[in-house]
C-alpha cells in the first residue's frame, strides 16, 4: 500500500464468487491498493440472499491476485477462538505475505449470534472479549507462543510458529469512547473510522489522542483510516442520477454521506480526499454508489487515484 492508500469496501452480499473475483482483480489491474469485506453469518437484514463467508473467501480472493491487499471491516471476535484465529492469521500470512490485514471488532449485530446460538453479551463484555483476543494475537505474533489466563480465555502454552514474516497489520473499527478507543490506543496499527462517526471526526481524534497519553503511546504510530461513501459521476451531466443511486442505496443517517462530501466528479472527490489527507488521514476504505462497477473502479483508478 501506498502513503495515501485508497481501497474499496465490497460487502459480499448479493454477489457470486465470481462477481467478487472480477471486481477484486480488476482492483489489482487498476492499481487500486485495498480491498474490504464484511463478516456476518448472513447478510445484515436480508437473510436470503446470497452471502459469502468472510474468511473463506479472503483467502480465495488471496490466491488469485498478486499485488492487491485484503481486509475485513471488521472480523467479529465472537466467531472464531483466538487460538484458532491465531493458527488462521499465521497461515494467511504465509500464503500471501505482507498482504492480509487483520481488521477485528467486538461483533455488532445481535440477531445473528442469537439465531446461531453464539455468546453475545453486554458491549463491555464483548469488548473484554476483545481485549483479550488482542492480547493472544499481540503475543502469538511477538513471542511464538500464548499463555493468557483472562476472564473469558484461557490459552496456556500454545505455540504459533512459524511467527508471520511480515506481521499483519491489526485493524480495530469503532469510536466508542469508553471502550473501543482505550484498546485502540493500546493495540492498534491502524484506526478505522466509520461511516456513522464522519461528523465528529476532531472530536473523537482528540479522545483517542488523549487515551494514547495515558498509556504513553505516540498517536502518530497509528494510522488514521476512515470509511465512506463515494458516489463518482463520470461528468457534470450525470451528477444528480448518480448522487441520486447513492441518496437510494445509502441514504440512511449511518452511511454518512453528506458528512462524507464524496459525492461528484473526480476533481470534487479528489479535493475531498485531498482536505482528509492533510487532517492526517493516512487510508480512506470507499463504498461506492453502484457496488464497484468497473466504470467506478476504472474512474477512481484513472482521474482520483492518479492525482495521489
């Protein structure tokens, strides 16, 4: 990835395998640095529709690109034992070095563990999960071996070798102040800002930079990186039927597209992702409008990515 990475957050649903094999390998022919799934069970609120299962398929997508890096926003940490992540993340790391991140959050939809009869508990319990689970991986990548005895896992003695070549860089989302923050500061290489957050974005760097003094962290070690939606015309005349899909498919307060101010032609993408940069954003992770058509894929690539 680059000093200014601009990747592309393709939720699965809906797609086929092969949908999501073109549209990861035309991001690698365009030079677009990053690609994102989501982890759920099914697809949030459409159960019925076709939904590929997260790891599985980064590792396919994986094998069958060279160059393009992926990710996950976010792996929800109630779906696999840190151990087993662990062994899964070491291994990932193997097949295609230096080109997995590893995005994690506490999980967010309760439904889906409810049907599937997995633990799901209060917020402060899930994040006491993932604390946990940060600390089995911070010490299965520096040490070669896990021996945590916590309130929720117990691991004692596990070997995970060998340690990845090139470490992957861990992901955490989220801006829960209380929470999600204090383990942000303490084990992340990289913070990923959510849609639902783009407006209050000073505020919550502040908060973060605040935790990092607290337990001597330098914020600058961590790399600022947000999500939003991106609805890019391919000329003024198509402006409104393009913002138009965008208002349709992401219209609601949590995708933040106002806040986003991605909505346009290049040259208004571009002064936008410009102003984020100089904030000192380091990686911007883009829905866009229509799902990463090849025309948005080829644009971005060609008038936005170009001009970075």
């Amino acid at each position: 990835m680059t000093d200014f990475d601009i990747g592309v957050y393709l939720p699965q649903i809906g797609f086929s395998y092969q949908d999501l094999l073109h549209r990861a390998q035309r991001c690698e022919e365009l030079g677009i640095g990053s690609l994102w799934l989501y982890d759920h069970l099914y697809g949030p609120g459409a159960p019925e529709l076709p939904s590929m299962e997260a790891w599985t398929l980064a590792t396919a997508l994986l094998s069958h690109t060279e160059r393009l890096h992926i990710g996950h926003l976010v792996l929800c940490n109630q779906f696999r034992h840190p151990a087993l992540l662990a062994q899964m993340v070491k291994t990932l790391a193997e097949i295609a070095p230096g080109r997995f991140t590893l995005g994690l959050g506490s999980g967010s939809i309760a439904e889906e563990h409810q049907r599937a009869g997995l633990p799901w508990g209060s917020f402060a319990e899930r994040s006491g999960r993932l604390a946990e689970t940060l600390e089995i991986l911070t010490q299965a990548f520096t040490q070669q071996r896990i021996d945590v005895t916590g309130a929720y896992y117990a691991v004692r003695d596990v070997a995970v070798v060998p340690a990845p070549r090139v470490r992957p860089p861990i992901v955490i989302g989220g801006v829960g102040e209380k929470y999600t923050l204090p383990l942000v500061a303490r084990y992340a290489d990289i913070w990923n800002i959510p849609t639902y957050a783009l407006g209050d974005l000073e505020h919550k760097l502040a908060v973060l930079r605040s935790h990092c003094d607290d337990i001597g962290r330098d914020p600058a070690s961590i790399t600022l990186s947000l999500q939003a939606v991106m609805a890019i015309a391919p000329d003024d005349a198509s402006v409104a039927e393009v913002r138009a899909k965008a208002e349709r498919r992401f219209g609601a307060p949590a995708y933040g597209l106002a806040e986003g101010g991605l909505i346009g032609t290049a040259p208004v993408v571009v002064e936008r992702l410009r102003e984020l940069r100089a904030t000192g954003f380091s990686q911007v992770i883009l829905f866009t409008h229509d799902r990463a058509s090849d025309l948005s894929l080829e644009l971005l690539a060609s008038q936005v990515m170009s001009e970075f």
